[in-house]
C-alpha cells in the first residue's frame, strides 16, 4: 500500500482550450419487445482497465481549480474520492470522461489514459470516451415519460450503437439485474421511468449506463439524495459491479467510502488554492493511521 502526499512544485502549462460540444439530439425510443436467450457477446479485451490522471490541472477561465492531481485508479478496486465542497472533486471526475469541454470557459492540462490510451487524443472521440467511461450523477436522470425498457438502451442510440432486437432485450435484463431492480420492474418494463422512486431511478441510470459496456464507471455522489434503505441497495449493487468495472465515486459521506471503495484519494484546497490530491491510498489505512494530519483532521470530522 502507498500513501502520498502532493508535493510537486514543477510550473503548470496551460493547454489550448478544450472543445465545446454541440448538443447531441435525442432519438426516438425503440419499441420493446419480448426477452429472449443471451446473445454471444465477448467481454473486454485484457479485464478490467485502469484509468490514469497524469498532472490534471483545470480553469474555468482564469481561476484554477484543480493544480497538477494525478491519480491511478486500478481495475477491480472501488475508489472514492473525498474532500470539503469546493476542493474539485467533482471537477476532476468530469475531466475523467471529457464532461469539464462542455463548458465553454474551460480549459485543461495533462493527460487522462484509460489502459494507456489518452482519451482527449484528437483520434478518440467523443461518443467513443463517453461509452467507454459511463457516468451517474448526483441527482437521478432518467428521460421522465421514455419507458424504462427504453431508458436503459437510450445509451445504445446515443453512442451510435447498432444491436438487434434479441441482444437488446437481454441488454436490458442483464443491466437492470446488475443495477439490483430488475425483480422490481420486469412486469412493468412499458411503464415511464419517471414513476419510479428516487432510489430505483438512481439504479435505473446505473443500468443505462452498464447497457453500452463501459470499461470504467464514474458516479457523482450518486446517493446524496437517496433514503438509507436506496442508498444501502445502491451500495450493494456498486460492490457487486466492482468485478465488472472499475468504478470511481465522489462522496461526503465518510462512513460509505470506507464501506465501498478500497482505495481512497483526499482532495483540498486551501486558502483560495486550487484544488490537490494531499493524500492516497488503501481506504482502511486512510482512515485509521493517515499519513498528513490534515487527512487525520478530515475524516474525523474537525474540518468539511
């Protein structure tokens, strides 16, 4: 196990600004039709994949939020990713899956390599960054009056993705029985996703995102408007996908990053600085015997 703890005083170059993306039009819901029999489907090449930040700085015009963070995050291992409000958090999440080029005053610096390929490459693009690297967010999104058959493979469409009808029916039992409600849903698959409640929308986005087989899951404090009982399902259901996919979550929730994830990165910024990793490493040591005292200080509950 290492622990680190920033100390690199190396100048910050700044990049060209990053692209802004053009809204991508939503299409017409497909009609559902009967499951059938799992197609023949191979898994990724190679297991699990890794997901590398190296020296990400971020702007959003000229204030700098994030300063030179770089962090591997392994396959097969949950890492969240801890800190006060304001620190970057979930800045640096959105940077993991080219969501920080959507807004038109931002600008980055570094490379995020997923199993060594630099996902803001010119030749990688956009669809194909959000495909393999999914997202949940903070608050529950799912389209309100598309079925939630449709909600699940509304992911297929978006990212450009031709299946036909039998791999597409099995696409949505499998992905909302990883997402733990498909015992709940799978008489009422015609019925609007917007019925459900806040905690089965949460693991309805959770299988929308697994239908297009991403190599890495991000989740955006993906429990902080949930109940006990949803955001307990929610939990269960992260650890279960852990050895399917690498997963990265945001949380102020102390008590849940030490249930969930094994290894932990604490963020900060300090006295109107930009944003750092002060220190990283395996969860349980992070809570017991931290290396920084302001680490100590944090997860014991003094500061944030």
């Amino acid at each position: 196990m290492t622990q680190t703890v920033r100390s690199d005083d190396s100048p910050t170059q700044l990049l060209a600004p990053v692209r802004v993306i053009e809204p991508v039009s939503e299409p017409g819901p497909p009609a559902p039709g009967p499951l059938h029999a799992a197609p023949a489907l191979d898994p990724h090449p190679g297991g699990l994949s890794s997901l590398d930040a190296r020296s990400i700085s971020a702007w959003f015009g000229d204030h700098n939020v994030l300063d030179r963070v770089s962090l591997t995050m392994p396959g097969g291992v949950v890492t969240s990713l801890i800190g006060p409000s304001g620190c970057g958090k979930s800045t640096f999440l959105r940077i993991l899956n080219r969501m920080h080029e959507l807004v038109p005053s931002a600008s980055l610096a570094g490379e995020v390599l997923l199993d060594g390929q630099d996902i803001y490459d010119p030749a990688w693009r956009l669809t194909d960054a959000r495909r393999q690297i999914g997202m949940v967010f903070q608050k529950p999104n799912p389209f309100p009056a598309m079925s939630i058959y449709d909600n699940v493979v509304a992911g297929l469409r978006l990212t450009g993705r031709r299946v036909a009808q039998a791999e597409k029916d099995w696409l949505v039992e499998t992905s909302l029985t990883k997402a733990g409600l498909w015992t709940e849903v799978r008489n009422r698959l015609a019925a609007p996703g917007g019925g459900l409640s806040g905690g089965q929308q949460q693991r309805l986005c959770i299988a929308r995102s697994l239908a297009v087989r991403p190599r890495v899951l991000l989740m955006d404090e993906p429990c902080s408007a949930l109940d006990p009982t949803s955001t307990r399902v929610i939990e269960d259901t992260m650890l279960e996908l852990a050895s399917e996919v690498t997963i990265v979550i945001v949380t102020h929730n102390m008590q849940q990053a030490a249930r969930v994830s094994q290894q932990c990165a604490f963020f900060l910024a300090e006295a109107g600085t930009p944003g750092v990793i002060v220190e990283h490493g395996d969860t349980s040591a992070m809570f017991t015997s931290p290396q920084d005292p302001r680490t100590e200080a944090y997860v014991q509950g003094r500061f944030g």
